[in-house]
C-alpha cells in the first residue's frame, strides 16, 4: 500500500461510526458500548444514549452514505475532529521528540 493511502483520515471516521453500527445487531456489543462510558466528545455528536446511537441518522447516513435533503451533517463532526486532531498533534510531537537525539539533523 502506498503512504498516500494510509492517512489517519481514511480511518478514523469509519472507526468512529462502526461501533455502533455493528451494536444494531449484536445486543451484547450494544451494552458494552453502554457500560464504557465513553466521552461523548470522542464521537460524532448525537443525540440519546449509546445504545440508541445505532438508529441514528449520522450512523446510518455515514455508512449508507448520506442521501438526507440538504448538506451532509458536518457540524456533528467538529468536535471529534478538534479532539482527535489534538491528540494526534500532541501524539506526532512526544514522537519527534523522543526521536530528536536520534537524528542528527534534528537535534
């Protein structure tokens, strides 16, 4: 595979939906998803609990792709997308500098 084809980009979206996605189905993932009490800023803002994540419609429309009038729900997605960013600049700089006396150029 290419570099250009494995940006956090194509995977963290999908990653985000698919959990509860696959809950509609398996009633067991369905109350683990619950029992986590994950943050809700992690994910796509959405309204009920995690449980009732499955049938909604930034779930559906995301896998199924978004056929809804109008534009797609962009602003469900600004908070995830402000948090996993921090993360993974603060993750990438703990990485150049754990590196940083490794490379000569950069130290």
């Amino acid at each position: 595979m290419r570099a250009a084809e494995q940006r956090v980009d194509r995977y963290l979206p999908p990653s985000l939906v698919a959990p509860f996605w696959h809950a509609k189905w398996d009633q067991p993932w369905a109350a683990l998803l619950e029992a986590l009490h994950l943050p809700r800023w992690l994910f796509p803002q959405m309204a009920g609990t995690p449980s009732e994540w499955a049938n909604n419609p930034i779930v559906n429309d995301y896998v199924a792709r978004w056929t809804g009038h109008g534009p797609p729900p962009y602003r469900a997605w600004l908070v995830p997308a402000v948090a996993w960013g921090v993360f993974l600049f603060a993750l990438y700089g703990a990485l150049l500098c754990l590196i940083s006396d490794k490379v000569p150029h950069l130290g």
